[in-house]
C-alpha cells in the first residue's frame, strides 16, 4: 500500500516527469496531469509502473472550470 497520494501538475514535463519517479520510487502513488491522457500513458509505460502506482489525468489550464465538475 502506498504511504500517500500525491498530486503533481505537469507530470510528463522535463521536471514533472522526474518528480513523478521518484515520488513512486519512493514507495508513494502519483496522480498526474498532462494536457492529453496519451502523454500520460506513455509515461507510464516509459517508466514501467502500474495502476497501483501512478494514474495520468487530462488536465488543460483553457478548460473551463465547469469541465472538471
């Protein structure tokens, strides 16, 4: 079982994608965001984690805010 949920924004960036490995790494499970699921995914299976680690959600900043409701 994971130790926390974490939430990181921009998780497939140069950063957001080092932060999320190494925040799974160290035994946590990461929600991310990317502007599209398939960045997402792909990260996933780049860095070979599972659903009880990580999960991508689709989160656009020119969404409107009734999209997430």
């Amino acid at each position: 079982m994971a130790l926390r949920r974490v939430f990181i924004t921009g998780g497939t960036g140069s950063i957001g994608s080092r932060l999320v490995e190494d925040i799974v790494n160290d035994g946590h499970f990461v929600y991310f965001s990317s502007r599209t699921i398939e960045s997402g995914r792909q990260l996933i299976k780049k860095l070979q984690l599972s659903s009880q680690q990580a999960k991508a959600i689709k989160l656009d900043f020119d969404d409107s805010i009734d999209d997430f409701k």
